[in-house]
C-alpha cells in the first residue's frame, strides 16, 4: 500500500465532489497527510470581452468561499490542509497543480458540475486520471 504525504481534492460544488472530499480527509489522516482542497474558475471561455471575465471571476470567488466554508465543516480539525482558488481550464490546472506541489494521490469526482462540457470535450476526471503524475482515486 502506497502511503501519501500530499493528497489534491479539487471541489467544485457537486455532490461527487463533498463525497470526493470526505475520502480524501480520511485517507490523509490515515496517513497523515497534508490536504490540499482546490478549486479552479473556468476562463476558458472568457476570451469573449472584458465584462464577461470580470462576471466570471467574481462569480468564481463567490463559489470558491462557499465551496471552502462547506470543506472546513468536512474537514474540521482532523488535518493539515490548504484551500487554493486557481483560474483556467480545471483539468490542466489540476495536473499542473499536482505536478508543481508534488502530489502523491489525487482524489476527486467521477462527475462534477459542467456536464456540457463533459460531453463536448471529455470529462476532466478522464483527463487527469490520463494525465496526473501520481495515483488518481475516482469517487462515486
């Protein structure tokens, strides 16, 4: 059995992602690990005009304080951990992030929020587990 000392849980406010979070402070105290919760604003659509990136950032920051509030009551003082809101396409920040902090395991939704995109594109879990330079646990 591997053991983790850095473990990424990105979050994005889907249900998948809490139960995601939940597994993750478990793992890591059992390992007693460090957690890192992440959240990534989507810009890749905001190349459209300057109001439009502005709306999405703000809305982004409000989204990101909820998402944290709600992983402090998960992860309440059981860990170590760091919130970090990032901006721009979630499943290339969340590889580039794991890659730069030295991530150990990912643990994340099998589904998040954008189900667009996930049909239009492919899903970001399909794309970080194909990417992630360490083991990658899908939650359902």
């Amino acid at each position: 059995m591997d053991e983790y000392k850095n473990i990424l849980v990105p979050v994005d406010e889907s249900n998948q992602s809490y139960d995601a979070l939940k597994e993750a402070v478990s793992i890591a105290h059992r390992n007693n690990a460090h957690l890192y919760v992440l959240t990534v604003t989507d810009m890749s659509v905001a190349t459209v005009n300057a109001r439009l990136i502005q709306y999405i950032q703000e809305d982004g920051e409000e989204r990101a304080k909820r998402t944290f509030d709600k992983a402090a009551q998960i992860i309440s003082d059981k860990i170590s951990y760091t919130t970090r809101k990032i901006e721009g396409t979630p499943k290339v920040n969340i590889v580039q992030f794991a890659k730069e902090n030295k991530i150990d395991l990912i643990v994340m939704g099998a589904t998040g929020k954008n189900a667009i995109e996930r049909v239009l594109i492919g899903s970001t879990t399909s794309f970080v587990v194909a990417h992630a330079p360490c083991n990658v646990m899908v939650v359902r």
